[in-house]
C-alpha cells in the first residue's frame, strides 16, 4: 500500500523548511526519527549541565565519550 501524507496545516517550521539549505532538511527528518529519538534519550544521563548561554539555552558537557552517535554519523547527540 503506498503512502500518502495528508494535508498538514503550515507552521513556522514548514515556512523555515520552504526555503532552508539540505542540512537544515536533514537535521529535521533526523531529529523526528523516533529511533534517534530514543538513542539520544538514553545517552541523556553521560551529560553535566553546566549552565545557561544566554538566559534560556542550557550548556552541557559530555562526561563520555558517545559512541551511540556515531551509529548516526555524528559526533554527539544534540
């Protein structure tokens, strides 16, 4: 059976997309990837918080090296 995506109601998200570079395009499909999803929240616990940049987004630190994320072609998980 093939599938077929319904009409979704436009976001902000979809108007950042209509014009974003490939990587902003991968990093969106990556990052709803339920199987990624879960990789990244089990490697949660191997990162210290270590502050705020700004007043709102957290700084953490890897306390170990990820292997997990190399699974996914990355250095770490976001």
């Amino acid at each position: 059976m093939p599938f077929v995506a319904g009409n979704w109601p436009p976001n902000e998200v979809d108007h950042h997309l209509s014009s974003a570079p490939k990587c902003d395009w991968a990093w969106e499909f990556l990052r709803r990837n339920v199987e990624y999803q879960r990789a990244a929240a089990r490697t949660r616990s191997t990162m210290m918080r270590i502050g705020t940049i700004g007043s709102a987004i957290p700084a953490s630190r890897l306390l170990e090296h990820e292997e997990a994320a190399r699974e996914w072609a990355l250095c770490s998980f976001r």
